[in-house]
C-alpha cells in the first residue's frame, strides 16, 4: 500500500508563488514514477508535471518555465514549486504515485486559488 497527503495550497495573489508537498508513505521503494495533476471546475483532471526516478522530468505547456517538480533522494516527498501563479492555474491539486506492481495512488488534493 501507498499513503499520499498533499499539502501547501492556499490563496494566493496572481503572479505570487505556492509550494506544494506531497508525503509518500508505504511500500516507496517500488514507486517509479510521480506526478502532480490538477482539476478546475467543470473540466477534466490533467496532469501538471511529472518526474521519474531518475529525475527525468515533463511538464505541460500551460506550466512550463514557471513551475518545478522535484522529489527528495529518498523518494519521500514530491514538491511542486508553482511561480507566476495565474488565475487560471486555479485548481485542486492532486499528488500521484506509480507503483510497479500495485498500480497508481491518488493523494486527497489540496486547494490552490489564484485571484486576480
């Protein structure tokens, strides 16, 4: 089992900074990849960035050049440093984990709202 719990969302000023965190919890060792995704009212859940194991990152083209994925050498929290923040960029911000054998993990999502 895997054990995700966002945190760090709030309120926050168009162009001002948020940094978000996510504890991983469990069986880590098998996890490979992680993502950080995002929900806005009334549209589909997509993903914001991610990062493999071995540090390769991707990131989509609404987000790049203002926010950074990370994750600690034990794999034990994954961060996303969110500049620039937009109004747009409003949304639940949901922590995923890839198990190798166990499948995928959701964290519970945390708030992120941008005012302009």
């Amino acid at each position: 089992q895997v054990q995700l719990v966002e945190s760090g969302g709030g309120l926050v000023q168009a162009g001002g900074s948020l940094r978000l965190s996510c504890t991983v919890s469990g069986s880590i060792f098998y996890i490979n990849t992680m993502g950080w995704h995002r929900q806005a009212p009334g549209k589909q859940r997509e993903l914001v960035a991610s990062i493999t194991r071995d540090g390769s990152t991707n990131y989509a083209d609404s987000v790049k050049a203002r926010f950074t994925i990370s994750r600690d050498n034990l794999g034990k929290t994954l961060y996303l440093q969110m500049n620039s923040l937009k109004p747009e960029d409003t949304a639940v911000y949901y922590c995923k984990g890839r198990h190798v054998i166990l499948g995928e993990y959701w964290g519970q999502g945390t708030q992120v709202t941008v005012s302009s």
